[in-house]
C-alpha cells in the first residue's frame, strides 16, 4: 500500500492540474485579504452610527467555501484525467488491485486538501485580522486562535470531503466534466433551491448538504449558510462520512466490474 500511496502522490504532484488549483487556491486567499481591506476601509469611512450596521461574512468561511469547489476539480482531475489518456490501463496493470489505486487515490487527496484548505483558512484569518485589527464588523471574530481552531479544523475536514467527493465521482462518471458538473450542483445549486422549500424541511433538508456540515461539526452552527444547524457535531460527523463512503462504495463497485 505504501508503494500505490508513493505512486498516487507522484502522479497528482506531478499533474499539472494541481498547481493550477492550488494557485487558485491562493487567489482566493489574496481575494480575502482584499474583501478585509475593503471592509476596513468601508468602516473607517462610515459615520459612527452607522458602523454597527456594517456586516462582512466571516472570511475564513467564506474562503473555506471556494475553496471547497477548487479542491473537488483536484479530486475529480485525479482520476478523470488517467480515464481520459488512457493511463488508467497502466495503472491497473501495474497495481491489479482496483481497490486499492482507489484507497491510495483517496488518501493522496484527502491529504492534499485538508493541508491546502487547512493553510488557506489559517492565511485568511491572519490576514483578516491584521487587516481589520480592532475594528467590530460584524462577521469578524476576534476570539484568539486557539477559540477558533476547532471551527477551522472542521472547515479543513469539509474540504477534504469535497475533494474525496469529486474522486468519487470521476470514477463513477469516467467524466470530468459529468463530474463537475454534478459537484457545482452539490455545492450551490442545491442549498438554493432547499432553502426556498417551506419551513421546516428546508432547515430539515439543508442541515445534511455538504455545505453546512462544517458548522455543526464545530458547534458554531451556520449564521452565513444556506444549510440549516439542527445536527450535534457527532451527527454533523456521521453525515460527514456518509458523504464520502456512499459515493465511494459505489466507485469501488463500479470500478471493480467495468473495463478499463
């Protein structure tokens, strides 16, 4: 397994897909540290009572949701691209363990995107909080680090879904732009049209999207989400990974019967 794990990192280092996300991912960042600045500015210049009215999503989350989509491409780039070129037939030469390129796959990326969504979220924040300082905007925590690592390491845990999802899913698909496609669903299309359902099966519903497990996984809940808050963090975990094993069981499967 050690020899598929060095294997699978080789290939996704070595992709050039990967580099372009991650240099997304810093982009995002870069916005953030913008979104901060303006925000301070927009303060600054606000009469003082009107200051309290100013609110800016929190920017770490905010961060955390881009970057959520730009680490599913990754995952679906992963596998989608061997479909594409034909490598996948080497792969599985190669590793006849079909099972297994898909373990050592999964842990490649899931690795890749918590560490990427982990320093993403953690620069955010830094940023935020150099750039806005003492200012009270609404949205902007300003409890130390250590108060909010838990919500961050949720957020981080979030990602990694995503990307594990997008795996997941150009394997199913052999498609990267089916899987895509399926993911931005997931990831926008779907908190929308739940949350104009009618009360209270929009709560009921958006409490389970993959948008707004985070939150509840940390006990902070979802004040800037679409999704609702009803889970315990435990229950917020359980769905956590019934997002990833349901997809990824039916990989496994399809992988195992379908010709490559």
């Amino acid at each position: 397994m050690i020899d598929a794990l060095a294997a699978e990192w080789l290939k996704l280092r070595t992709l050039r897909s990967t580099s372009l996300v991650l240099g997304v991912v810093g982009v995002v960042v870069a916005l953030m540290a913008l979104l901060a600045w303006y925000a301070a500015h927009l303060w600054d210049g606000l009469p003082p009572g009107q200051r309290d009215r100013l609110e800016v999503s929190s920017l770490p989350e905010l961060a955390n949701w881009l970057a959520s989509l730009c680490l599913a491409v990754l995952g679906v780039l992963a596998f989608s691209g061997e479909f594409g070129t034909g490598m996948i037939r080497t792969t599985f030469t190669v590793l006849p363990s079909r099972g297994r390129v898909l373990a050592a796959k999964a842990g490649v990326v899931a690795v890749v995107a918590f560490c990427t969504g982990l320093a993403a979220v953690l620069a955010t924040h830094a940023a935020g909080r150099l750039i806005i300082g003492d200012r009270p905007i609404r949205g902007q925590s300003a409890e130390a680090l250590s108060r909010q690592m838990p919500l961050f390491l949720a957020l981080s845990l979030s990602i990694a879904m995503f990307a594990l999802l997008g795996l997941c899913l150009a394997a199913i698909t052999r498609s990267a732009v089916a899987a895509v496609a399926t993911l931005v669903a997931v990831w926008y299309v779907v908190p929308i049209i739940v949350n104009n359902i009618p009360a209270p099966w929009n709560e009921r519903i958006g409490s389970i999207l993959p948008g707004a497990l985070a939150g509840q996984l940390a006990g902070t809940g979802n004040p800037h989400s679409l999704g609702g808050a009803l889970l315990s963090p435990l229950a917020a975990l359980a769905v956590m990974a019934a997002w990833v094993a349901v997809p990824y069981a039916a990989a496994a499967v399809l992988l195992a019967r379908r010709d490559a």
